[in-house]
C-alpha cells in the first residue's frame, strides 16, 4: 500500500505536567515577590529609604538656575535613580543571601526552575517598587515645585535601566556574603561608594578631573544625567550649564550615558555566571 502514513500523536501520561515555559514562570515567580516584598520588613525599610533622599532638597530654595530649571526641582529629579540603587543593592543582595541559607535557592534549582525566571522575577518585582516610587517622585515635584518631565520615554528608560543594573549586580553581590546579615553589611559598601560616585550630592564639575572620568563610566552619574536631562529638556550630560535640548538633539546627546548604562547591563549579567547557589560553609 503506498502513501505517506499518518503518525498518531502520542498521549501524554496521566499526572505528567505541561512544561511550564520562562515568561510563564517569571511572571509567576513575579507576583510571588511582590507577596513576600510587603510581608518583609527590611523591605519595607528599603522601600522607603530613597525618601530620605529627597529631604535635604526641600531646604534648597527652588530658585531657578537655568531658565525653567529650580535648583530644589534639579536636585530631586536624581532620586529616581537613587531609588533603583537603593532598592536593587540592598534589597536583592539581602534576600538572595537569605534564600541561598535556607536552601530555598538550591531547591528552586534542582526543581528545574531557571536561572532566568528567577533572576528576572526579583528585577521585575523591584522594577514595579521603583515604580511606584517614581510615581511619587513625580507627583511631589508637580505638586509641590510645579514640574513635570518633559522628555517621559527617556526617563522611563533611564529608570529601567538602572534597576535592571542595580538588581542583577545586588544579586551578583551574594558570592561574596555568607549569610543575610552579612550582606546588609556588605551591600552598605558599595551603596555608600555609589552614592558618592553618583554626582547626587557632590557634583561632577567640582570633582579632579580624574575621578570625575571614572565617576562618568560608573552607572550612577549616567542615569542621574538621563533623568534630569528628561525631567527639564537639557543636555546636562557635558556638564551643569545644561544646554536647551529636545527631540533627537536630546537622544543625541543622550547616547553616551546610555551606551555606559547598556554596558553595565551585560557586565552585571555575565557576573552572574559566578552565582553562588549552595550556601557557604563555615571554614
């Protein structure tokens, strides 16, 4: 008999589960963090740190350094990045250290989870944080300094950005701490020197030369630079004089921060190749 034969498709074994494909799983693990986010109460602390951050800001009379620009209005529009460093060191370095000790890491692994939907469901869940506090940030300057971003897309990406950095780096940052407590002792070293690195507080312009260029190749002066270059529609990226930019002038001007910050993005990705699963043993 000729002809191509039909072949019958093969029943699935009763009890046997679909697989359960990555977005699937990340998104699932997402609403999971956001449940454990709010039952923790470091996180909760961490959360509202960044608003310490904008208190000195409101001792600053709004006085306008550049036209359009109030000098309480500029220091502000930084916070948004200081939220994502916040968040993304301290909280994730915590709670992966915390996990990695209870095993929970370990069993995740031999479940057959991958390292990508846990990795991105951390950064998705401390992405929606930052969120929600750039939400605030923004209605704050509105509210009370009559501001509002005049470049919105650029200020989201900067945002993103610095988020994805900082969670994967926090995460990253585990391989070197034994235990939860451990690293929030650890993860207060590098947020100390990324906040002093950030031009937040000491601008960039007052800085040697020298250090000023290694500040500008670290993550935080770049997304600092992004926001208030978005939030007031100037190229504040040369320096603080701020030159009116808009539309591709902006973007243009734009590319090198954002060149840096895509580099740190695969730098803290490939970083995490070097992931401690197991916990630690006492030596």
């Amino acid at each position: 008999m000729t002809g191509t034969a039909t072949e019958t498709p093969r029943a699935t074994p009763r009890g046997a589960r679909t697989p359960v494909g990555l977005v699937r799983q990340t998104l699932r693990l997402t609403r999971t963090e956001f449940t454990l986010f709010y039952r923790y109460r470091m996180a909760l602390y961490v959360a509202v740190l960044p608003a310490i951050f904008m208190l000195p800001a409101f001792t600053v009379p709004n006085e306008e350094i550049l036209p359009g620009v109030g000098a309480a209005a500029h220091s502000l529009a930084g916070v948004f990045a200081m939220a994502g460093m916040t968040v993304g060191i301290i909280h994730v370095s915590n709670v992966y250290a915390a996990r990695r000790e209870q095993m929970v890491l370990k069993r995740f692994r031999v479940s057959g989870v991958p390292p990508a939907a846990l990795f991105g469901s951390t950064t998705l869940s401390v992405l929606g944080v930052v969120a929600i506090q750039s939400l605030i940030g923004v209605a704050v300057l509105a509210v009370q300094l009559d501001t509002l971003p005049k470049h919105p897309v650029l200020l989201v990406l900067s945002i993103v950005l610095i988020t994805v950095i900082m969670s994967l780096l926090g995460a990253a940052l585990t391989r070197f701490t034994r235990n939860a407590e451990s690293a929030q002792m650890l993860s207060m070293v590098p947020f100390i020197l990324l906040v002093a690195a950030s031009g937040f507080y000491v601008p960039i312009d007052m800085m040697p030369e020298p250090l000023a260029r290694i500040v500008g190749v670290l993550p935080m002066a770049p997304a600092i630079d992004l926001a208030r270059s978005a939030y007031f529609g100037r190229d504040f990226f040369g320096g603080a004089e701020g030159a009116a930019a808009a539309g591709l002038d902006l973007w243009t001007a734009a590319g090198p921060a954002l060149l840096v910050l895509l580099a740190w993005v695969a730098i803290s990705v490939y970083l995490l190749r070097f992931f401690q699963w197991d916990p630690r043993q006492a030596k």
